[in-house]
C-alpha cells in the first residue's frame, strides 16, 4: 500500500501543471480553445507532442521535419495519410497451423459430427492402439495453442508495423478503435478473425464512423464475440445491442432503456455468418430474411419493422452519439477532463460533418487546447504506446526480440494486443502504473540496452509451466519430451534424464523474472493437472477410456511450437555515441539535455536531473563527454537507462 501511495502522490505531482516540474507546453492558458494555434506558436516541442498523440512519438529528425510545416499542414500529413506511400511495410506472414485443414472448434461442438464422420479435425477419430482417439484430442489441443502462439506473433507483427510505419497516426487510431470496439482472440480462437477485424478497423479508421459502425457490426469476430451469429427470430440475443448502445454509441446510462435494448437485439437478428470449421470456409457476414423478426419494434422512441441498418442510424440519430463517441476520441488524443463545452461544439461538428471523423479529427490537433498545458505531457502512457516509442524515439529499425515484446506488454505490463480484457476494453490512463509496472518497464529498457541472449531463454518455446512435468509424471503412457533446438529451431526428444535436467535449468533461470513470465497473458484456458497425489485428475478420468487429455495436452504444445514460427530474437541496434555527435554534446550536462529532450516531454525533476549528471561525471571522470574514449558508450547508455527508467518518462 506504501508503494502504491508514494505512486498517487508522483502522479498527482507531475501531473498537476504549474507545479515544480515546468512543463512542456507552459505557455498561454490555451485550455478549452478550440481556435488553431497559429504559425509564430508553432516549434519543435509541439511538432513532437503533435507526434506522440497523433502517433508513437519520433526520433529529432521526423519531429524537425513536422516543425518546418504549418501547423495546419503539419496535422493534415498526419491525418490524410492515404496520402502516404506504406508499401514497404511487411505484411504478416503466416505459420501455416492448418496442416490438416481444420481450424480450432470446441470439443463440444467437434465430437457430435466426429460420432457422425469417425474424423476429427481432419484426422481419422478411431485408430487402434491403447489410445485409439488420441490423434483427434492431440490435434484440439496443437489448434488451441497454435491459434494462441500465431495471435502473440500477429501482435509482435503489428508493433513492429506501428514502429515502422510513416502513417502513425493510421496505427493509432486503429489502436483506438480496436480497444473501442474491444474484441478478444480468447474467445474467438482464429487470429484470421482478429486479423480481419484489424484491418476492417484500420480501413474505416479515419473515415466515416456510420460506415464503421456497419462494418463492425457485421464483422464475423464481432459477430461472434458478442453472440450475434445466435441473435435470431423467437430466441433474440440481447449481447449485442446492449453493447453497440452502451459501449460503442450512446454511453452507459445514457437515453436508452432496457425495453430498448429488447427491442434493438430483435432488429439485429439475422445478421449472422457462415460456419467456420476448414481453411477452405470464408468468414462472411449474412443477412438472413428467415431469421430476422420482421415484426414490429420500438425502441428510442420510434416505432417500425426495423433491421439492423435501421437501427444504427436511429442509434446515429441520437444526441448522446455524437457526444460520446466525439468526447471519447477527445479524452484519447488531449487529455480526461473534457469541459461541456468543449464536447458539445465537437459533437455538433460531428454531426455536421454526417459523421466524417476527419474535419472533428483535425479541429482537435490544430487547437490550441491540444497543446495547452493542461493537456501536454499529462497522459500515462499505455504499455503498447511505451514500448512502441521507445523505439521510434531511439530510431530503431526492427522491434527487438530480446526482451521479448509479448513477454513485457502482455505477462509484465498488461497489455497485450489482440487480447483486451473484457468488452469495455483496457481501464488505462493510471491504472498502467503501479510500482510493479514501474519497475518492469525500467526492466525492459535495461535489457533492451543491455541485451543477454545466452542467458535469456526463447519464450515462446518454454512449455507452460503447469504442463512441463507431464513426461515426467505419467511415465506409463511413453510421452516423448522434447525440447526446444536453437540451432535446428524444432521441438527435439530427449531422454526422462535429460529432460528433468532441462526442467531444472529452466527453473534456474526463470528465479529472477516475474512468475507469469513464462505464460502470457490470456493463455488458452486448460484443465490443469493436479500433481498433489502423483497422478492428475485428467490421468485419472481418462484412464481405461480412448484418449487420455495429459498425452493431449503436453502434446499438443510440442507439436504447436513446431507449426507455429519462432518470435524474432534480435537485438536492438543503437549507438548512443553517434546520437551524441548529432546533437553536438560536449559536456556531461549537455549529454543529459540533450537526452532529455530527445525522450521526455516532461522535463525531469531538478534533482533527478542533478543526480544524473552526477553520475554520467563520475562514469566518464571529469565534465566533458570525449566520444573517442571507450567508456562513453556504455555510460551513455546508463545515463538513457536513468532517463527511460524515470516517472518523467511514463508521461507523454
């Protein structure tokens, strides 16, 4: 409680403007004026806060070239960014998990056609042996984790691509819209689906929000995610109009009644989709007439034979809309407190615009409200948007490895793409920083600029440790253990000796990491074996019977870290002592400025900034930075280790 005390006391600190800390944006009391600033404000310091909201902040150069613009033609690069040639970004490129041609299903929903069929995702459910469908239930459990392996390697995939990118302001607001309209691969299981959603996201993302609204609403993760696909005639669902009204329009509480949300879900019914079962299935929306309720509805005060699309412009029609979703985009890109005012003239250009976000889009990062001191350096920074910038501000060309990104945003920091928590999305703003994330994130930046590969271990190809021992416990059942090859990069056998060698290695070099480390957030959700008495109830159940799920399971990790491609394991290239040069540092107090400026937004605190240099003087011993003497890389690297460690970093 202490720790966490001592937090809400920095973060009340720093972010109070007008404080100790001279901000970044002191200057004119511009809070609530929606006017443009005007060219003679314009300079480096707003060209970079323009960069870290719009997008995930920049290395000096990019910033310099935004700060020759005008402003309006500075906000208008970023937001008319079809403008922007992107085609040198990589595509994701995908593992191959499908072998057999079948995509992840339930056991539920796979064993009544397996009964029918005798096959099982593709694999014949019968064989004989001692465990005659035991190849079906290894193949349910390679699907589930295959499917979550491939997501985590989508997510590394799109940070690199928001690392990469020249339109930043695309990914951010794709970022934006995927925590509106949050939606989890825990339930879905097909990163096809979520990639889709993605891109639907990404598409629309600077557009007309009546067309995305659309789109989402008939998007086969959404459909499924917020149970759509089962909406139908005499049996509504009611998930689904209940968030697009809560959650994605209206606000909670805000004009809508329960009778509303009845009579919206039976206006919502046959919007469905095709079922998904082999790789050869295209996940496509359908409307059918025969499932739809064609009667009468009334709901937000008008009454009609309504369908969906009839409902999501009376959805549309609505004042609370347009001031919801216009106040949501404001609290993301300036800052929480949202004056009355200042919603109500944004959301009338809203409407006024028939819902085009990008005229409202461009008004909020052209105002002199956006960079008011009351709304620069004031946001704690999301996990994804920390690690992001991190590397675009040290102009890093490839999201490192080591550390592992899913490993730090999801296990460490709590956020990892693609997996928000619930509907609502991520809480955010302050609870991303306790005294725990705090540190991890500190952590992180010191083993990007002190990377260790030998003694860091390939996360994604540590069995979960719940399921390690199963070679070991079951031995009647002959399990294979296998093990990770670096240098053949498969799964490989090895001996009951030598894998309880493995196991005890792996233990000693995870003592000093966190204790989720080597399961990631929001991993598949399994029976777990319960090794109080020597044998697991899975073992117990299954024995006697024609599979066994222990066999399953630890099978079914081995054989997904062979389908499923290896995270990238490089190493972050910088080289401090060349950033240096560039800025023309001379002396250690110019050294830490000139990094200083470089990452933070909000300057350190005096003292912080004293005990720094006091260090950066003892590492090189004397007050001049001499770039020939082979101490100064590494002491430059501390010193940016000091500066990204500090809370002054966390704010942007």
């Amino acid at each position: 409680m202490r720790g966490s005390t001592v937090l809400s006391v920095w973060i009340a600190g720093v972010l109070v403007a007008g404080g100790t800390l001279a901000l970044a944006g002191d200057g004119p009391d511009w809070a609530n004026d929606l006017a443009p600033i005007s060219a003679v404000d314009w300079n480096y310091e707003r060209a970079a806060h323009l960069l870290e909201r719009a997008g995930f902040g920049a290395a000096p150069s990019e910033i310099e070239k935004l700060a020759a613009m005008a402003p309006a033609e500075a906000v208008n690069a970023l937001i008319d960014y079809e403008n922007v040639d992107n085609s040198a970004l990589v595509p994701f490129e995908p593992s191959g998990i499908y072998p057999h041609g079948h995509k992840f299903r339930s056991l539920e929903a796979a064993v009544p056609k397996a009964l029918l069929t005798g096959m099982a995702f593709g694999i014949k459910a019968s064989q004989d042996g001692p465990l005659p469908y035991q190849p079906a239930i290894n193949e349910f459990y390679t699907l589930l984790w295959s499917e979550h392996m491939e997501m985590q390697r989508a997510a590394h995939w799109w940070a690199e691509r928001m690392l990469l990118t020249p339109r930043p302001m695309e990914e951010k607001l794709t970022l934006f819209w995927h925590d509106h309209f949050a939606t989890s691969q825990s339930k879905l299981m097909n990163y096809e689906l979520m990639m889709a959603q993605i891109e639907t996201l990404r598409k629309h993302a600077n557009g007309n929000f009546r067309k995305m609204l659309v789109a989402v609403a008939q998007d086969p993760a959404m459909l499924i995610w917020l149970d759509n696909r089962e909406n139908v005639k005499g049996k509504p669902n009611e998930n689904f109009a209940r968030e697009v009204m809560e959650l994605f329009t209206m606000g909670e509480g805000h004009g809508y009644s329960e009778h509303d949300i009845r009579e919206m879900a039976r206006a919502f019914t046959g919007w469905t989709m095709k079922p998904v079962e082999t790789v050869d299935d295209k996940a496509e929306f359908v409307d059918d007439p025969k499932l739809h309720d064609d009667g009468e509805k009334t709901f937000l005060g008008k009454t009609g034979t309504f369908n969906g699309y009839d409902a999501i412009n009376i959805i549309l029609e609505q004042p609370a809309t347009s001031k919801f979703v216009a106040g949501k985009l404001y609290k993301h890109f300036v800052r929480e407190q949202l004056d009355p005012k200042v919603n109500d003239q944004l959301a009338k250009q809203l409407v006024e615009s028939n819902y085009d976000l990008k005229p409202m889009l461009k008004t909020i990062l052209l105002s002199k409200d956006f960079y008011s001191p009351a709304s620069v350096g004031t946001q704690i920074k999301s996990p994804v948007h920390f690690l992001v910038s991190t590397c675009r501000k040290l102009d890093i060309k490839r999201l490192p490895g080591i550390p592992d990104y899913i490993e730090t945003s999801g296990s460490q920091l709590g956020q990892l793409l693609f997996y928000p928590p619930n509907v609502a999305g991520w809480p955010g703003d302050r609870s991303w920083i306790n005294p725990a994330t705090l540190l991890s994130r500190g952590n992180y930046v010191y083993a990007m600029l002190f990377p260790d590969p030998e003694s860091y271990p390939a996360p994604d190809k540590i069995g979960p440790e719940g399921y390690r021992k199963i070679p070991l416990m079951f031995p009647e059942y002959n399990i294979p253990p296998q093990v990770w090859n670096e240098a053949s990069q498969k799964m490989e056998p090895v001996s009951l000796v030598e894998y309880d060698r493995h196991l005890a290695g792996i233990g000693a070099g995870m003592m000093g990491k966190d204790k989720k480390g080597d399961k990631p957030a929001d991993a598949p959700k399994m029976m777990k074996p319960d090794m109080s008495q020597g044998k697991s109830r899975m073992s117990q159940l299954a024995h006697g019977e024609r599979f066994n799920l222990a066999v399953g399971v630890y099978t079914g990790y081995v054989q997904a870290y062979d389908r499923v491609k290896p995270r990238p394991r490089t190493t972050a290239k910088v080289n401090f002592i060349e950033m240096a040069e560039e800025g023309q540092v001379q002396t250690v107090e110019g050294a830490v400025d000139y990094f200083s400026r470089r990452f933070l937004t909000v300057p350190l605190a005096a003292e912080r900034r004293t005990a720094i240099i006091d260090f950066l003087t003892s590492e090189l011993g004397g007050d001049k930075v001499e770039f020939t003497n082979k101490a100064t890389e590494e002491a430059l690297r501390r010193v940016v280790h000091l500066i990204l460690s500090a809370p002054e970093y966390q704010l942007g």
